[in-house]
C-alpha cells in the first residue's frame, strides 16, 4: 500500500500516519485546536470541551484526560523546558498552566473579564523563555504580546492593530529559538514578526498565507502551518528546506523528530502523526 510523504525527501521528509491517538469508545473529539508534546515523548491535545486536555503516548495509545471545568474554549497549547503546560481560553479570556499530573499551577487573566490593550481580549497562544518568562499573544480582539515574570506579573505589553512593522493583525502563535528570538505568526498580515524578547523588532518574513501555528525544534529548524494549507520547513536564517500540503492549527514535535498536528474538525479524527523519514539538515 503507497503511503503519503510530505516535505523535501532530499532534506526532511514525513509520512503522514492517521488516524493518531484513538479515544475509549465513551469518548469524542470535538474540535482539536492544538498540542504539545512533553519531555517523556506524551502528547497532549487541547480540544474545545470537557475534559479539555487528552493525554496520549507516542504510538498514539490514550492514556489520560485533565481540566475539566477550567477552559471554556482552548485555542492555544504549548509546553515548557519544566514541562509546564500552558493553555489560552480564546472565550474565557484567560491563559493557564497545568503540571504533567493535570494539576492547574498558574492563571493568567480573569474569567469571562475582556480588557481591551490590557490582558486579555480572546488570548491566542503562549511561549515560555527559557528564563521562565511567560510571552501571551492577545490574539483576537486585542493586537498586543504580553509580556510576565514567572510568577505572573505583566512586565511589559506591545504591539498595536495594523499592518505596519511591529504591529498585528490577529497575532495567533507564539515560539522562541536558540537565540531567545520569539516568533509570532501575525495571521491577517501573512507574515511572521521576529522580536527581541523585550519587544524590539528584529525581522519580518514573508511568504506564509495567513500562518496558522509555529513550531522549533531543538536543531533551530522552524516548523509554520497556514492556510494554503501547507506545512513549511525553514533553516534558522528563514530559507524554506521543505514545504508540503498539510493542514494545522495545532504543531509540536518530539524528541525523535515527529511532527504531530490538530485541526478543529469535529466528527472525526483530527490528530495527524507525521512520522520523520528522512533528515539531511
């Protein structure tokens, strides 16, 4: 049986494995909206509603589920070198942290509270420095990155509605490389904006309609959806290795070098395995 490849065979490639993570048969979907994936290989998979995080195994096996209650529509998910899970609620107007034993650690925002410029107004997504430092962005009704301590307090806020350097329309996806450089996947603009953790504009580049999340790896390659739908492979300078049709809202890797991704399609399987097949950069 052929199987579908995505990406460059020459220099990074993927073989799309689905259906990935089958639930108990008391179980449904919903609409998937994003993952992350843990130190240990498990994957967790945010999806919009009760209990909103499911926890699988690499190979796909179910495992567990946690924060029933806390999240009234998830939207973002990322994960922390500590192995802290992070969350936005887009309609409850808050961005939370879970350990890996489902126990919620941190909120950030007040529920069913929107402000505008302050936090938040239909938060998108969250990034974790390595310091510690927490990155939100303020994603849908506001066009702002906020900017806290590790404990919680707001440091420092910017960006505002446009389309001129440093400003954003519907920031929608947050990630830091090596160099501490946070990516944001400004998704009206079809762009992503490169910024110096205290908010000073390194960068802009081009070429992604309407990028959806971004993901990078340890080895500083960059993973970006959009909504061709498409999957593109960039170098740390922003030079395209790879690119493919595939859809995602939600992207993380693990440590062998897989890729999974979610898209909010209720009614079916919306967790892709892209299992890696080849890597020469």
């Amino acid at each position: 049986m052929r199987e579908r490849v995505v990406g460059n065979i020459e220099k990074i490639a993927f073989r799309v494995i689905t259906p990935f993570g089958i639930l108990p048969e008391n179980m449904s979907y919903g609409g998937v909206s994003a993952c992350c994936v843990d130190s240990k290989d498990r994957v967790y998979v945010l999806r919009r509603t009760d209990p909103p995080i499911l926890v699988f195994e690499s190979d796909g096996t179910f495992l567990t589920s946690f924060g029933e209650g806390h999240l009234i529509e998830g939207h973002g998910m990322s994960i922390s070198s500590k192995d802290e899970i992070w969350a936005t609620d887009k309609d409850g107007h808050v961005a939370v942290c879970f350990n890996t034993s489902g126990e919620l650690t941190m909120q950030l925002g007040n529920y069913q509270i929107p402000r505008l410029n302050d936090p938040f107004s239909h938060p998108s997504d969250v990034a974790v420095h390595n310091n510690g430092d927490i990155f939100v962005s303020d994603g849908y009704g506001n066009s702002r990155i906020h900017h806290f301590s590790p404990d919680g307090k707001l440091i420092k806020s910017w960006g505002n509605p446009g389309s001129g350097p440093g400003e954003f329309t519907v920031p929608h996806a947050l990630a830091f490389d090596s160099r501490e450089r946070l990516f944001v996947c400004d998704r009206e603009n079809y762009r992503i904006q490169i910024f110096e953790s205290n908010g000073e504009l390194i960068d802009i580049w081009t070429d992604h309609y309407k990028p959806m999340d971004i993901y990078i790896d340890k080895q500083d390659r960059i993973f970006i959806t959009d909504q061709v739908p498409r999957l593109s492979v960039l170098n740390i300078d922003g030079k395209v290795i790879a690119r493919g049709l595939h859809r995602g809202h939600g992207i993380w890797g693990d440590s062998k070098g897989n890729i999974y991704s979610c898209w909010p399609q209720p009614n079916s399987n919306p967790i892709v395995k892209l299992e890696l097949v080849s890597s020469n950069c």
